[in-house]
C-alpha cells in the first residue's frame, strides 16, 4: 500500500510504502473519564476527612492532614470549574436561535 496525500508535505517527499499494522484489541469495557473523575474526587475527599478523623482522634501527623485537605481542595475547585463551564455552555445553547 502506498501513502497519498495532497499536503505540501507529501507534494515534497515521495510516497511512501506502508505495512499493515495491526489494530490494537479495544478493552471490552470502556473506562469512562466523568466517572473515573467522579472516583478520583471522591476518593480525594474521604482521604482528607480520614486524615482530619486521624488527626483530631490520635494526634497523627498534621502535615499529612493539611497535604491532604489541599488536595481535596484542589480538586474541589477543578470540580466546580467544570461544572460551571458546563452550565455556561448549556446557557449558551438555550440563547441560541432557533
């Protein structure tokens, strides 16, 4: 098989011969990025309340527990983002004329 193209970059350099690659098997189950999102959040935000219960109960260390909350934080702030974006856009499709 032959690779033609119509870019400047094929216009300059010969065409060139192509073996067949194989497809890589696609997973049977596709990993959804929202719900993986949604995990990583909430995995965020129990990690954070067991390190202030650790905290608050046995005296652990408090540098875990504000490293911890930063990151729930964190990943509060990016959640909230989307979401506002999320709700301007749908905003933005309801103004549109039909």
């Amino acid at each position: 098989m032959t690779n033609f193209g119509f870019g400047a970059y094929n216009t300059l350099n010969p065409a060139k011969i192509t073996t067949p690659t194989t497809v890589p098997a696609k997973p049977e189950i596709e990993e959804n990025p929202i719900a993986k999102g949604a995990s990583e959040f909430k995995a965020a935000v129990q990690q954070a309340e067991q390190a202030a219960i650790d905290t608050a109960v046995s005296g652990a260390d408090p540098h875990a527990m504000v490293e911890a909350l930063a990151n729930a934080e964190m990943v509060l702030d990016t959640a909230v983002t989307i979401r506002d974006k999320v709700v301007e856009a749908y905003q933005e499709l309801l103004r549109m004329p039909v």
